[in-house]
C-alpha cells in the first residue's frame, strides 16, 4: 500500500521528496493553491517508529522528530507532518 501512495504522490508531484525510514506513517499527501503537492505523514505514527524501531523513549523521539524531521526544510517539495486528532467530537461539539 505505501508503494502505491507514493505512486500517486510522484504522479503529482514527481519531485516531491519520501521522509526515509517513515513509510508505515505516510499517509497521503496534501494540495493547496500555489503549492507544489507534497507527502503526508501522520505525525503519531512517525513518533512511535521512533520509539519502536530505534529504542527512543517517547520525549527522545519528540525532540528528535521535531529538529531533524519537521525542522529539515529542503524546498517546496519537503513532506508535510499532520497530527490526527481522534476524538473531534470533544473538541468540535455537535450542537
């Protein structure tokens, strides 16, 4: 399944740029008006590879992925980090 998610990235965007090592958590990728279209990943998901795959505790694999994961800014083309928000009903009520 990530191959073909990163089939449909590339046809997008074929220069868009793969976040290595977080293929379980790229989830997408993300359009916008004046953008090019780039990689999604769930943000989570790449935090607990960190911790799973490399032995990080969990506040390790947070500074680690925020300074040399979001903080790698290589161009238009760097992928993009989404925190998924679970439960929207407690933060979005339903009138």
């Amino acid at each position: 399944m990530v191959s073909s998610i990163k089939d449909s990235i590339w046809e997008a965007n074929e220069d868009a740029l793969i976040a290595d090592g977080f293929g379980l958590a790229l989830i997408g990728f993300v359009e916008g008006s004046g953008r090019s279209t780039v990689a999604l990943y769930d943000r989570n998901k790449c935090i607990d590879i960190l911790v799973n795959r490399d032995g990080m505790s969990y506040q390790e694999a947070v500074e680690y992925f925020d300074f040399n994961v979001v903080g790698a800014y290589v161009g238009n083309n760097t992928p993009l980090f989404a925190t998924i928000l679970k439960d929207l009903k407690n933060i979005y009520p339903c009138s």
